[in-house]
C-alpha cells in the first residue's frame, strides 16, 4: 500500500520539539471561576491536571501576581480555595481535597489520566471515564460525540464507518449496553448511525467498561457504556447555542431555588429541509448508497432527526438529592416514488423512536453509608411503511414493526470500611419485546409475528480491598434468576492489580456476563433496505441467553510523560445466533446457534512533549465463530474481524487554539468471496478474503474566545477534515436475496465516507 508523501511529512514535523526554560508569568484575574484559571495555567505553564468535577464546582478566584512561578502559584491557590495540588510527575498535577485522609490507593498515582487527550481517564480498576465537557480536540470531530470519541481507544472499531457501530473486542453491536442516566438505550444514533444519539453538551460523564464490570451492570456480553447528565444546582442561569454541518442544538441551565433545584434543558434538530450542507450531502451519499433512494428516480419528501433532553436536580438538604431525566430520540424519513404502471406510485416510510425516563435518589446515611435508588422507563418504536398506490387507491400495504417496553428499578449501597468498600443491591428488569410483519392490502396477511415478556430480578454485591503498598483486589458476583424462563445465571468478576514498581503495575481481570436480548438479522427483508435488522428477547430455545467469559492481564507504565498501557485478553461466549441466509445458504432458511472465541491484544503509548501530545494505539483482533449446520460445525472468521487496527495522533494546544492531526490504518473487513459458473454464483469458504485495506487521515482544529473582560461568554469555532486525501474505502461487501434456492442473490460493494469537511460555532453565555 503506497501512502500520500503528505502524511509522512506531517507525522514527522510533529514529533519535533524544543526545550524549554523554567516558566514565571503575570497573571492577573477577577473572580474567575476555578476551573478557567486552571484551563489558563494549563495553557501557560504547560502542566496538566487531573481532578473530580465536583472538587472545584462554584469555585470562584481572584489572582494578581508578577512574574510567579507554578509552585508558587500553586501555593497561593491552595490556601485561597483549599485545594491540594499533589505532583505526580514534571506535567501531571492530581487535585485533592485536604480535608479527606490522606490514606489512598497509590494505583492512583500511576492510573492514566490523560488518556489520548485530556478529559479521558483510566483509572486503577481498567474502566475509562470521559468528560465531554473537559475533552481537548479529536481528529476528525469538531464536536465530543460520545460514540464515536470512544473509538479512539485501542480495542474498539467500527467496521461499517458509523458513530455507533462499536465493535468492542470482537463483540456484536448489540452486545454494548447504552445507560442514560439509567435508562437502557435501544437506539443510539442518528442519520442511520453516522452520529451518536446523545447531545454531548447535556452529558457530563460517560463510563465505559470494556472489562471487570461492576457486576451492578449486566444484560450485555461486550461492553458497558453508562452516560450521566450534571448533577449540579447551578446558581446563575447559563445558555449554549451550536451549529455544525449537520445540526443545530441549544442547551440551558436555570436555577429555580437557590442551592436547592435547578433544570438543565437540550435540544438538537437537523436542517435538511432549510439547507443541505456539504457535510450533509457526503454523509447522505454514504449512507444511501445502493439503496432505493440512489438508484431510482424519487423524491425524498421528508428526512429529519432531533433528540431533545430535560434534568432535574433537586437537593433539599445536605444528604439527599433527586433527579428526574428525560431523553427523546426520533429518525424520521419518507421517500416517494413513480412507479413504471401509470397513476401508481410508493411510498416509503420509516420511523425510529427511543423515549426514556427516570427518577433517582441519592441518600448519605452516613459518612461510610451511601445508597442510590432509581426507576427507569424506556420505550423503543421501529415502524416501516411501504405503501402502492394506484390512482389514489390503496393496493399494498407493508408494514414491518419492532418494539420494546423496558423498566428497571434499583437500589444499591456503599459501604466504606478503611481499606475495604462494599456494594451490594437489588435490581429488576422487565422487558416486553414484540416484532411483526403485516400485509394489509387488498389482502390481510401476517408474514410473521411474535412477542415476548422476560423479567430479571438479580441480586449483586461487589468488594474491594486496597493495600496502598501492595495490590488491590476486587471482587464480585451477580445472580440473575429469569422467571419466565425458569433459569438461573451466575456472573461472577475480579480485579486484581499488583505494583511491581512505583511506575509499573499489572493487572488481571475476569468477569461473566449474561445478556438476554439479541439484534438479529430479520427474515423479511423491505423495500428499503436500510435497517435490516430487529430485537427479540431470549426464549432459551431458538434464542438461548448468552453466555460470555473473559479473561484479560495487562501492564500499566508511566514515567516522564511516557505513559505505555498493553493488555491481552481472550473471550469465550455462547449461544450466539445467526441466520444462516448471512452465510449464503438458502437451503437453510434457520437461525443457527453457535459459539464465539477471541483473542485479542490492546497497545497504548503516548508521548507528551511541551504543547504537543503524541498517541498511538493498536489492537489486533482474531475473533473466530462456530455454528451448528454451518461450514461442517468448523470454525471460520467472524464478519466484524478486523485483525489489525491502528491510529496514529498528534494534536497541539496554545491557550485557546488546539488542533489534531490521525492517521487511521486498518486491516480490510472479511468476505466471502463468489465466482460465476453456468450462469450461477458459487461461494467459496465462508469469510476466507479480506477487503482493501483501510486508511484515511483526519484533521481538526478550534479556537476557544471570551467576547468580554468579564468573560460571560465564550465562542468556539471548529473546522474538521476528514478522509483529506479523499481515499476511496471499501467497507463491505455484502449477499442480499430471500431464502429461497431459486430467487437471484445481489452482490453490493459498500464505501466509506470521502472528503468530509464540517464546522462548528458554538456560543455560551
């Protein structure tokens, strides 16, 4: 594979740097609010600092020196607002409050917190936190999308090139459980998955487990990614307004009774029916490709998406707080058609939806009993419509339909003893899925039709011993007990982590986890094409529960700014399904229940040198998969196995402007590749050939400016580039046809996005 000379070139210039002298600077502020003069010395002093959310919230700081040094400085600060700056190393600064025991878990010390960049973090026990709201600049993004920041980690790929298309360490997409403050998620993306369902404006933590879950988690196999909104009482109102290429949003923060109740409100809508932007149209191309809305001569009437979101925070007293939270996500899309008959012509009409719900409360019972309870309601709709009609009169009338109730309620406690904490609760899960497929013509006609009802009720606890000197160990164990299916399931998990040296750490993890609820290839496929796919719950008979065990062990380094991070883990997992028409044989119209294995290693190194910051991380995947009655119960690569995946990072900050530069190189997706004989297509074995190999190169910057002295607001303006060199990559190659020996099977070449500029303008006051 020849690359661009470009590329080369602006990977080496980046790895150039300069020494620097010790720093003195004037400073001077009035009453600026904590975390902007941190942000500022960041920029001055080239440091970085690490630090909870809530150990700075409403502080306020006045600072007038001349020529002052960052110890100095950081002295002053500490008296003024009672913080405690504790050096880990020459840039990395970790904030404490003073007044808590000093005793902590020196894995603290060495965790990574910047992980790829600042406002990413992974912590002792392997799960990463993001905080959009502190997150410095991603190439490619001109926005922290949730979904597709977490695609940066090692271990994570998106094959088909979408935002929520998470393939977690060889997993399936619906193997990732999406939290809301909550709620269980079933649809997370718009514009068909091209970006993620979630205003990252209105999300103010995202923790993301792709190993040693906390056993309070479960239902999926791969992954956890557990989205929370602010909990903050805001005592001045606060307004955001943004536009990109794609969409518009706002967001406000109110207070209604001082230091007592406050409402956070976001809103995002596409504009597609005002004005079809550059970066609309190149993300439309991609995603419509192959498609009825490309190939033939129609009218795309109407194509729109919005999520809006509502929080309220309600604290009455010291030690307890309530909150209800509400998330809507709808797609919406209508495409008219002329057919070749005269007077007749057809529409196709496809609506998503995903409502949710909460309430929770929080109660301090005392300084070492916490307890947290919450009720959670979420309703996912999938509706298609094709209709023909014939001089204003109904002939056909397709409907495909899929939907799901899903409540949950919960309660757990936290129990501090020391060197010891335990958790334990109670948690249960309904979930109604139901899915159906009507004819409704001139002729009634149900083609297929099911609904299914599964509670859980699960019990779990999870217990944690530091030596601060030595290791940590935590350990855990969830039952699950499915009524309606009379099976109990057991998951149990443990961390262990060891210190070999003050900058070196290993640790071991292995964890079980059972899901209950699969996104399947559906048996009737529509006119449309464009989401194929359904939920249905476990039976444990044509759908069994899955059954997923992995075991990972890994090394931590950090030095000098070096911060280095492997990790290898191997997964076993059963009761998969699959249709067996996805593998090209009509005979067999079943689905097919089988067992998956992966081994896989995560590699992590970056490189902080003055105002730039360096990164590459790798994964390599060999995910294979079994199944009964298909490929003579042998093994064969599984469809998402990208064996190689690489990026490559370098991004510069400047006080207010920052810009990033990646290279993403990929091995090409598995296919199964057909040969033409006597006017019929053979297919050799199944997955044996591999696609192009993938790369692109993206580029984003910002620059961040206060319109006032006062600085009551601040502008952000943001350009991104992705796929500069206007690479032409092939994603898929995909069969598509009924299951029947003598209907023709359709061959379809998938492409990735092309040069794709976006922008941003975002104002907050």
């Amino acid at each position: 594979m020849k690359l661009p000379f470009s590329i080369y070139f602006i990977f080496f210039y980046s790895f150039l740097c300069f020494a620097q002298s010790p720093i003195k600077h004037n400073l001077k502020y009035t009453d600026v609010s904590l975390s902007y003069l941190l942000e500022e010395i960041e920029n001055k002093y080239k440091v970085r600092f690490s630090y909870q959310d809530n150990l700075i919230q409403n502080k306020k700081i006045s600072i007038d020196e001349k020529n002052i040094s960052l110890n100095h400085l950081l002295s002053k600060i500490s008296n003024k607002v009672f913080i405690q700056f504790e050096k880990v190393n020459t840039t990395y600064y970790v904030l404490r409050n003073p007044f808590k025991t000093k005793k902590r878990v020196v894995l603290d010390t060495i965790s990574l917190n910047q992980y790829l960049t600042k406002g990413i973090s992974k912590n002792s026990i392997g799960n990463f936190t993001v905080l959009p709201k502190s997150l410095e600049i991603i190439a490619g993004l001109t926005e922290a999308d949730v979904l597709e920041t977490l695609q940066q980690l090692p271990g994570i790929v998106s094959p088909n090139e979408t935002a929520t298309g998470l393939v977690v360490r060889g997993g399936k997409l619906d193997q990732n459980r999406l939290l809301y403050d909550g709620m269980n998620i079933y649809h997370n993306g718009h514009f068909f998955g091209m970006l993620s369902a979630f205003n990252p404006n209105m999300i103010d933590k995202v923790t993301f487990y792709n190993k040693g879950t906390h056993p309070k988690y479960d239902e999926r196999a791969s992954s956890v990614i557990a989205m929370q909104t602010s909990d903050e009482i805001v005592s001045k109102p606060t307004f955001s307004f943004g536009l990109n290429g794609i969409n518009a949003s706002a967001k406000i923060n109110i207070p209604i009774s001082k230091d007592k109740l406050s409402v956070i409100a976001s809103s995002r809508r596409s504009y597609k029916e005002i004005y079809e932007s550059f970066t609309l149209s190149n993300i439309a191309d991609k995603v419509f490709q192959n498609s009825i809305v490309t190939n033939n001569q129609g009218d795309l009437n109407q194509f729109y998406f919005y999520d809006y979101a509502l929080k309220i925070n309600y604290k009455p007293t010291q030690k307890n707080y309530f909150y209800f939270s509400l998330l809507s996500i709808k797609n919406q899309l209508e495409y008219q058609q002329n057919q070749s008959l005269p007077f007749q012509n057809s529409k196709d009409i496809l609506n998503i939806k995903n409502n949710g719900y909460s309430i929770g409360w929080s109660k301090i019972w005392n300084t070492n009993l916490k307890q947290n309870s919450s009720l959670s309601f979420s309703k996912y709709n999938f509706n298609y419509n094709f209709v023909i009609t014939e001089s204003d009169n109904v002939i056909s009338d397709f409907d495909k339909r899929n939907a799901i109730y899903d409540t949950n309620f919960n309660t757990e406690f936290s129990l501090k003893l020391k060197q010891t904490k335990i958790d334990f609760g109670y948690q249960y899960t309904f979930k109604d899925v139901s899915y159906s497929f009507l004819n409704t013509g001139n002729i009634n006609l149900i083609l297929d039709r099911a609904q299914n009802r599964v509670g859980t009720h699960a019990i779990f606890t999870n217990y944690s011993i530091t030596k601060p000197d030595n290791f940590t160990i935590n350990a855990g164990v969830r039952i699950n007990f499915y009524p309606e299916l009379n099976v109990m399931k057991l998951a149990p998990r443990i961390i262990f982590n060891k210190i070999l040296h003050p900058n070196l750490t290993a640790q071991i993890t292995f964890e079980t986890k059972n899901q209950a609820i699969h996104k399947i290839d559906e048996t009737v496929l529509s006119n449309l094409s464009l989401e194929n796919e359904l939920w249905r719950l476990a039976d444990n008979k044509t759908f069994p529960i899955i059954i997923s065990n992995q075991f990972s062990s890994g090394l931590n380094y950090k030095k000098n700014n070096w911060q280095i991070d492997t990790d290898f883990y191997f997964r076993k997992q059963k009761g998969i399904t699959a249709l067996s028409l996805g593998f090209l044989n009509p005979d067999n119209p079943n689905f097919n229940i089988g067992e998956q294995t992966i081994y896989g290693l995560d590699l992590f190194i970056n490189k902080k040198i003055g105002p730039f910051n360096h990164w590459v991380s790798y994964s390599y995947i060999d995910a294979k998969n079994k199944y009964n009655s298909l490929n003579n119960n042998l093994y064969f690569t599984a469809n998402n196995a990208i064996r190689h995946n690489m990026t490559f990072s370098t991004s510069y900050k400047n006080k207010g402007f920052q810009t990033a530069i990646a290279f993403h190189l990929r091995s090409g997706k598995p296919f199964t590749r057909s040969i033409i004989e006597d006017d019929k297509i053979i297919f050799k074995d199944i997955n044996t050939e591999n696609l192009p190999v993938y790369h692109r190169l993206d580029i984003s910057s910002n620059y961040q400016f206060w319109l006032t002295e006062k600085k009551l607001s601040k502008i952000t303006l943001g350009l991104s580039l992705r796929n500069l060199y206007n690479q032409k990559n092939q994603i898929s190659k995909e069969y598509f046809g009924n299951n029947s020996p003598s209907d023709p099977i359709r061959v379809i070449d998938k492409f990735g996005l092309g040069f794709t500029p976006n922008f941003l303008v975002n104002v907050r006051w």
